[in-house]
C-alpha cells in the first residue's frame, strides 16, 4: 500500500500551464536573471537556444494600460527552470507559496488561489472517477494529451451529484464552473482535465482509458470514494442486482479487478457483454447478497440509487403479497395516477413485478399510460368504469 501523494507543479504537463506568480515575487525573480545571465548565456546554457528574446521580454514586466495593469502569465516550462537558474536560490516549494493563480493556454480559465501541492484525497478520486464515467476531457494541444478544442464537462441529470462535483473541484483552487440543471452538465476549466491525465497517466477517451496501476495500491477509503462515484455513474440498481457496465472493455475489467483484489467481501458475478447496442456493453453484478456489504463499504452519493438499494435490502425481508398485488396496484391508482415505480415503493414490491402486473392489466383495458413523467417514466392511471376488483 502507498501513501497519498502530493503533486507539485514540477509534475504537471508543463507545455499546458501557465503560471501567475505573486507581483513582487515576480519581479524579484526576473531582477535575479537579470543581474546574473546576459540573455544569449541564459539562452544557449538552459534553453538550447530556443527562447523567443522578445517573447521573454514581455514575461518580465505585467502588461500596462491607461487605468488597469493586466496579469503575466509564465508558462510553467520556464517556472520549472528558476530552481536552476537561481541556483537553488528561489526552491520549489518558495516558488508554489508564491503562485497566486495558473491557467492552460490561450483565453482558458483562471483559477485562482491554487491548492499547491495538489493532495491525493477522496475529492481529487471522486473526480477521477467522474471523469472516466459520465465525464469528458476537452482542449489540450500538448504532443502527449488528447486532440480537440470541445468543453471540458461532467454530464449527469441527478443535481447533487453535479453539485458534489462542482465543490470537489475546489480541491484545485477557486474553479470557475458553468452549471446547467436542464442540461444536465457541469463545464470546469480544461487545465484540470490536463492535469489529471498526467499525473495519472492515463487518457480518458471512452474506448481506450485504464485505471491508473498506483490506483490500486491505495487505501479503502480513497478507493471506496473512487467506486462510488462510479457507480454512480455507470451503476444501476436493479431488484435483484446491482449492475456496472461500460463500453470499455479492458476499463470495466480494471473496475472489477479493484473490487476483488481490495474489496474481497463483496461477491460479483463473471464479466458479460451485451451485443444488442451498435457499441457492445460490458458488465458486472453485484449479486443480491452483497447488497449490505456493499452499502457498507462502497455505496453511493447519488441519492435515488441509494434509496433503491435501501429499498430492496428491506422489501426482500418482508412477507410476499401473492394473488392481492393486482387488487393493491388498482387501489392505489384509483386514488392517485403513478409511475410503476412509485407503486413499487408504496406496496414494497419488485419493480419489475411490478411492471410485469401493469402491463397484464394493461392488455385487459384496466390502465393506461397518459403521460411520462420527470424521469421519462410511464404514468399509469386507472380506467375510469374500472370497478374495484381483482381479476
């Protein structure tokens, strides 16, 4: 087992950030380089004479306007160098104290009062997870990171997952986010994404992505944090199981490797794959006895999943209905229009019995579907020269 670790500045992508450094910190830097390198020395000893002179004339003085002097932003490749330079003079851990804020490139987001180094912790695995799962790693141009210029976001329609999301990211500093309930996503700065790919080293593209090796060295707790912010995700909660799948083959076999090797009292079933999709799905179980245990240990954030689990740990411990289920579905839509899951939780009964009594009913001209409600469910009303009976 390993220690969590902290990452500091010298172990991000350094071709993809870019750092504000603290003014007087800043310009104490640079009187230092000055007084100590002519510009063709510093050039051709550190740089292999590929420094722009122009380019690093306009690092060394903050951007001036008529009323308002605008933020210098370094990148990170020549912040890596100070120690060098300054011959030890200005250390590693000097120079993060005085980082004030660090972007990626171009017109990124800021963000501002970084937490450096960035601590290995159960919100920085919660966004790992997030972002393999429902996420989706937009920008970076660097030679070793993924292609494309789309948004960095995490997708989900559940409202506290998106907002447990948006307060992990504060793990990295003040993140500016975009949320939007309706659609179902939050948008965060591409740095972080730039970030946790290499640190990681991993990508995070659907077909291809891993889990991290180191990942499985680490504590239960972390990885317990990890999981369920999977599962929340890619989990599913079914009446007799508790499902996890992905398109990603090698990805969910990773999933269920973790779970064996460092959850051992949790019981799953072999690897399956469903072909009826045009991208097959692979998945797992939970088996139904492992329900508690993994409650337990492993969980989720997502509310409604864990009221279902909760749900069928106590509806298999209760007495069976039998023949009356019928009569208890129409006495409760003769008051009230429902969704069969609604009804499910009301008479303490599968959901897919459930569904199974609707559709029989269905076929006899007892109920009907009027609308979907705010999960697209069906909702089911009771014809009205029904009378109250049991068929």
């Amino acid at each position: 087992m390993i220690k969590l670790r902290k990452f500091h500045i010298t172990q991000f992508p350094e071709d993809r950030i870019f750092i504000l450094l603290e003014k007087r910190f800043h310009k104490r830097i640079f009187d230092y380089i000055n007084t100590n390198y002519k510009f063709r020395d510093l050039n051709i000893k550190l740089f292999n004479n590929k420094l722009n002179k122009h380019t690093y004339k306009t690092w060394r003085y903050r951007i001036k306007k008529p009323n308002a002097k605008l933020p210098r932003f370094i990148p990170l490749w020549f912040i890596n160098k100070i120690p060098t330079i300054s011959k030890n003079k200005h250390k590693l851990e000097r120079i993060e104290n005085k980082i004030i804020a660090y972007k990626g490139p171009s017109s990124s987001s800021i963000i501002w009062k970084p937490k450096l180094p960035l601590k290995e912790n159960s919100k920085l695995l919660k966004i790992l997870a997030h972002v393999l799962g429902d996420g989706h790693i937009g920008g970076a141009f660097g030679t070793k990171l993924s292609k494309g210029k789309s948004n960095s976001q995490y997708r989900n329609f559940n409202n506290d997952l998106l907002n447990s999301f948006e307060r992990d990211l504060q793990v990295f500093g003040r993140v500016k986010t975009s949320k939007n309930y309706e659609h179902g996503h939050v948008l965060f700065p591409n740095l972080i994404g730039y970030i946790i790919e290499y640190v990681y080293k991993i990508k995070t593209n659907t077909f291809v992505s891993r889990l991290p090796k180191d990942l499985y060295l680490l504590n239960k707790k972390v990885l317990s944090s990890f999981l369920r912010a999977f599962f929340d995700d890619e989990g599913h909660v079914y009446d007799n199981h508790t499902e996890l799948y992905s398109c990603n083959k090698n990805l969910i076999l990773d999933i269920k490797k973790l779970i064996i090797k460092r959850f051992r009292n949790l019981k799953i079933s072999k690897l399956r794959v469903n072909k009826s999709s045009k991208n097959p799905k692979y998945y797992f179980y939970i088996l139904s006895e492992s329900r508690e245990t993994f409650l337990r240990e492993i969980g989720f954030d997502s509310p409604e999943k864990r009221k279902d689990m909760i749900f069928n740990i106590k509806r298999v411990k209760l007495p069976k209905y039998g023949r009356k289920t019928k009569l208890n579905i129409i006495r409760l839509l003769k008051n009230k229009d429902m969704c069969a899951k609604e009804i499910s939780r009301k008479l303490y009964i599968g959901h897919d019995s459930i569904l199974f009594h609707l559709n029989n009913l269905f076929k006899k001209n007892k109920v009907n579907i009027i609308s979907k409600g705010k999960h697209n469910e069906n909702i089911w009303k009771l014809n009205n020269d029904l009378k109250l009976h049991a068929s």
